[in-house]
C-alpha cells in the first residue's frame, strides 16, 4: 500500500529469486508486467530483472527511491538506469510550502541508509526546505553539544 492508500494485490518476500516460486510457475508464466515496489531494498534486483526482462520477457516496473535522506544514491540503483526502457521520476510535494519535493528529511537523528518508516520518518521537502532544515539540524546539534546536552527522539 501506498502512502495515499492505493493498493494492489501483492507477495512479501525477502528477495526476489524467490518469486517464481512463491507465485507459482504456471502463474509466472502467464504474467506480462511485473511491479516491484520499494525495489531500492532488493540486493538482487539486477539478476532477477535481467532474467524477467531478457530471458522471460517480462516488463519489469519498478517504484523505488533513487536517493536517501541525505541525497546520495541509494546503493548501485543508478547503475541500473542505463538499462532502462524510460525512466519517469516523480516527485511529492513539499510538506512546508507544497512546491515540487525533490528531497526527504529524517524527523530522526538516525543515519543508517535503511531507516525504514512513512510519514513518522521522513518529511518530503523541496530544496529551498531541504537545506534551510540541514542548516538547522547543524545549529540544534552544535547548541546542545555545546552544552554536553542529548538529542532525544520523541516520535
């Protein structure tokens, strides 16, 4: 399901070697386009789309981010673009100002690259508010470091 509550069909899985089997041969057989959501999470994202594409002729949709929090890529995802039929990026709107939101902002002080959450973790912001917030970050962090101060999260 998305963030706005649009939802279809789908399978969980760990990785994606294991979705003929969990869909069922038959089944596999008889698909033309296969969407993998959140497919930024899957390491083996390149074999399974080659097989699907190249060798299966499948269509392979992916919906995924291409950059994390603090806007570098997302792994080797933009390794992949090349082999791409088109690729169409899309954007939020900013939760400050509702122009265009190229960037996110963690409500976490947690760094790591797979913070996994919606709408409690992460502020869709346009750039103006994406480095205006980087600006404040710093100067909240510098005071209470300043005075041996802890952040502490309360989300």
């Amino acid at each position: 399901m998305t963030r706005d509550g649009a939802k279809l069909p789908c399978l969980g899985l760990p990785d994606l070697s294991s979705f003929r089997k969990k869909f069922g041969l038959d089944a596999y057989d008889q698909l033309d386009v296969i969407g993998i959501y959140e497919a930024q999470f899957f390491e083996d994202l390149y074999d399974f789309c080659h097989e699907a594409a190249d060798h299966d002729g499948k269509r392979v949709l992916l919906m995924m981010n291409i950059n994390i929090f603090d806007r570098r890529s997302f792994g080797s995802l933009l390794d992949r673009i090349p082999l791409a039929d088109f690729v169409i990026k899309l954007t939020a709107c900013c939760e400050l100002c509702g122009k265009r939101a190229f960037f996110t902002l963690t409500k976490r002080e947690e760094t790591q690259t797979e913070l996994i959450g919606g709408a409690d973790v992460y502020k869709p912001v346009c750039w103006q508010h994406y480095v205006s917030g980087q600006v404040v970050k710093e100067a909240a962090k510098t005071i209470l470091e300043s005075q041996n101060l802890q952040c502490v999260s309360y989300a």
